[in-house]
C-alpha cells in the first residue's frame, strides 16, 4: 500500500494512539522521513515522535525527498532504499549527500549483499532492517549524528587549518619577496663600485676628447668634420654609462610577473656590469656557452621566469665566489703568480626526458669547509663570519627552486667551490 507526501505540520491524526513522547531524550533533532508503504511510515513516525525526535515530513519519491532536503534541511533523513516512483532511495541519497551533505539512513526490507554494495556508494551513517525495535532506530540515529557532529568539526578543524596554512605561505611569500629585496639592498654597494669601475674608462675617454677638441681650438684645427667626429666619440661614451645606469636600475626593479628570457644574453649581462671591478681585483671571469655549430643561430637557453631574480643568482654566486677568491689570497695561499679564476660554463642536458640547461659556476677560492656543506643554503648561514648576512645563498635557493621551480647544490671538488643550476628549457627558442 503506497501513501502520499504527509505534511507533519498540517496533520491531525485522531485515529493513532498518542504514545507519550520523550522530549527531554533529544533535542529537537529534525528528521525527514522516505518511505513508501503507510504502515511502516506511520510506524516509525510514532515511534520517533515516543523517542523524542521531531518528524518534519514524510515522502514518498526521491524526487521529493531531494527538494524536502533542500527546504527543510532536517538534522538526518531515514530513506528506503527501494523506491517505487522515481529515482530510488540510492540515487536520492547521493544527490542530497553531494548537495547538502545531511546524514543519511537507510532503511530496507530486504537485505542482500549486492544491495548493500550499492548503497555504499552514497556513503550512508547506517542501514535499519526493517521492522526494527525502538531501540535500534534511536542507538542508529544517535550513532550517526554524532558521527556527523564529529565529522563537521574535523571539517571546520581541516577548514580552519587550511585558512593558516594559507595565511602562512602568503605571509611566507611576504617575507621571501623581502628577502629578496633586502637581499639586493645589501648587495646595493657592490653594484655601485662596479659602477664607479665601468665608469672609469669612459669618463677618462671624455676628458681626452674634450682636452683634444680645446688643443684642437687652439691651433685653428678645429672644423666641422673634426667637431662631429669628437661629438659622436663623445656621445658613444655617453651611452655606454647610461645603458650601465639602466642595466643598474632594472637590477632593483622588482618583477611583477614571468617572461622568457634567455639565459645566455642575461649572464652576459650581469659579467659586464661586474668585469671591471673583477679585473680591479685581479680576478678573471669566463663564460662559455656550449651550442652546436648548426645550432648557433638560435637561443637554445630561454627559461621562463623572473630574469631580475635570476640575474640576483648569478651576481651572488659570482660575488660570493669574489670573496672567496680574495679570502685565500689574503691568507698566502695562492701560488706564485697564480691569479684568481671564475669560470662559468653554460650546457644543455636531457634530464629524465625534459631537456634542461645546466650551470656549473666554479672558482679556485678557498671553499666550503666540511661542516656547512651541507648548510649553506639554510637562512643566516654563512661562510664569510661576521661579514656574511647568510641571505643570499638562502634567497638564491629560494629564487631557483621555489620561483624558476628548478635546482640548485653546491658540487664537491678538490679545489675551490662549484655551484650548479638546474632549470627546466621553455618550449621556446628551437626546443
């Protein structure tokens, strides 16, 4: 016998003995009832409303049954499985699972194996045979909503550890961004001796010029042709110092968002903002890129990234390698007419099937003692003492791994120190 949807708060029921109910048992916990045959539907009403349980609705369809879910939004919903009109009781359930997330029971007459693998799927707080005792329905209701209270404060718990973690790595971000330009700050004074060294050469060329065209004035040798020569002699020392303060200030510009870059040309560059001052210090620098003779004519080396970030990498480790070179020469360990060495070697390699670009930066200064090796890329650990922050190499690892999501260690050799860099090729430039 099949029964129509029942409004519980409409119904006046003359005809049912009224059992006295338990209202003190539970507190007001909300159930919506599915079930299809009268009897066992107003069996289970009353046996709920004895154990003190509020029985919003009952119906009889699972189409019903979800639109009852979303307007009444009950604390459990008892469902049968074996529907007759409509989607079953399985199919309902999963619906309200994944929409509204309110415990479910099933409840059936008829039990097999096969079944109840099906009914997993909508992964339900329990399963009634029916008829069963007042006792099992309310130790099964009780056991599942306070499963469903326990597994709503792990979710708020994992949602509110979740929003920290959040917080944290964007607090985590903050701080790298920084870093880095704490970093750059610090090297601030470096780049500007480097300066002063690039400027040299010019500024002494300008005053040769301007002395010549004043000597030129006095002995009447002074022309038109004379004067644009020593002009555009004048103007090409000009611009080398401004394309130096422009390669300066794109330095300590901060990126706002990743390019492709080839790293072959921004190498170049920071060696040449930096050549002087290594030659000042008696320090020569070599730079050798490996390209195939047919592959010359193209970049075999773009990266997609921050190139300001990486060019902060490259002039750590070269000046770190400065210090290093410097430090062992001041301690008499150099040989006789033996003059500091960098040497940068740039290769392309293929790497479990991506091809990458590997760079080896080696010197012959005094390296890593034993005991930091494996260190020295943790933040405030430094190999120079007291003049050492410990932030480069920590923000260089920061930069390559976290920002070019590439790879960078320290090799052992028996003399000097070798970094290298591994990072992954674009899909740009011949690749």
């Amino acid at each position: 016998m099949s029964i129509k949807n029942i409004n519980l708060n409409e119904e006046k029921d003359t005809n049912v003995l009224c059992l006295p109910s338990n209202e003190n048992h539970v507190n007001e916990v909300k159930i919506l009832l599915v079930e299809d045959e009268f009897i066992i539907a107003d069996s289970m009403r009353m046996a709920l409303k004895y154990r003190g349980y509020t029985v919003t609705n009952i119906v009889t369809n699972g189409k019903d049954a979800i639109e009852h879910a979303k307007t009444e939004n009950p604390d459990i919903i008892l469902m049968d499985i074996i529907l007759q009109n409509g989607i079953n009781g399985i199919e309902a359930a999963i619906k309200i699972h994944d929409l509204y997330n309110i415990p479910i029971i099933y409840t059936t007459s008829y039990y097999n194996e096969q079944l109840f693998e099906r009914a997993k799927i909508a992964s339900p707080y329990g399963y009634l045979i029916k008829p069963c005792s007042d006792k099992d329905l309310e130790r099964t209701i009780e056991i599942a909503l306070n499963k469903h209270k326990l597994e709503k404060k792990l979710q708020d718990l994992n949602k509110e550890l979740s929003d920290r973690v959040n917080q944290d790595l964007i607090k985590i971000k903050q701080i790298e961004q920084l870093l880095i330009q704490q970093s750059k700050m610090a090297e601030m004074g470096e780049m500007l001796n480097s300066i002063i060294h690039q400027w040299v050469q010019p500024l002494n060329a300008i005053s040769l010029i301007a002395q010549d065209i004043k000597e030129a004035f006095n002995f009447n040798e002074l022309n038109e042709v004379y004067l644009n020569k020593s002009l555009l002699l004048l103007n090409q020392q000009v611009n080398f110092m401004v394309n130096t303060i422009d390669v300066f200030r794109d330095y300590f510009k901060p990126n706002k968002e990743k390019k492709p870059f080839d790293i072959c040309s921004t190498i170049k560059e920071v060696i040449n903002l930096i050549s002087k001052q290594l030659t000042a210090s008696q320090i020569e620098i070599l730079f050798q890129c490996e390209v195939k003779e047919e592959d010359a004519k193209e970049q075999l080396f773009i990266i997609t990234g921050f190139p300001n970030e990486f060019k902060q990498v490259i002039l750590n480790l070269i000046n770190n390698a400065k210090d290093a070179i410097l430090k062992k020469r001041r301690s008499g360990f150099f040989k006789d007419e033996e003059i500091g060495s960098i040497c940068i070697g740039l290769s392309k390699e293929m790497m479990d099937e991506s091809e990458m670009v590997v760079i080896k930066i080696k010197d012959n200064g005094c390296g890593i003692k034993d005991e930091l090796r494996d260190k020295i890329f943790d933040p405030f650990v430094t190999t120079k003492g007291e003049t050492g922050t410990g932030i480069g190499l920590y923000m260089s690892k920061v930069i390559i791994e976290g920002h070019l999501d590439g790879k960078i260690y320290a090799a052992e050799i028996k003399e000097g120190t070798m970094f290298i860099i591994e990072l992954r090729l674009s899909n740009l430039g011949g690749n």
